[in-house]
C-alpha cells in the first residue's frame, strides 16, 4: 500500500511540471502560454479532451512543433507509442 501511494506522488509531481522543465523550446513554450497551458498537466489534459493533432492547429503550433512536442513527451516516458 505504501509503494501505491508513493507511486501516486510520483505521478502528481510529474503532472505539475512545468513545461519548460522538458526542454520544450521557446518558441512552442510561448505559443502554449497563450492557450493557458503552463504545466505537464494543461498539455496533456489539452491532449486528451482534443486529440494530439489539435495542438498543431493551434495559432503558432504547427506541423514541426507538434512532432517536437510528441518526440519529447516520448522520450521523458510521459507517452508511449
């Protein structure tokens, strides 16, 4: 029981990261910022309720931010596949 709750924080923690801690660049930090999305939690909540494909319809999120985004995700373990 007590792993489960550690492994519960763990989770919480990752999820109020903020972005620029996953070396996100400027650039794509700032066009986020203007959707109000700050944390590990506002992207991935975003992801969720619209779709990966969303973000790079958002104004200044295109095509090559997306698949930024998706390859850092990826390699920090946050997503898979």
């Amino acid at each position: 029981m007590f792993a489960d709750n550690l492994k519960s924080l763990e989770c919480v923690d990752k999820l109020s990261t903020p972005l620029e801690y996953l070396e996100i660049q400027p650039r794509i930090l700032r066009n986020l910022r203007r959707y109000n999305i700050y944390l590990l939690e506002d992207l991935l909540r975003f992801i969720k309720k619209n779709g990966f494909d969303a973000l790079g319809k958002l104004h200044g999120v295109g095509k090559r931010s997306c698949e930024d985004l998706y390859l850092i995700l990826k390699d920090k373990d946050i997503l898979t596949s």
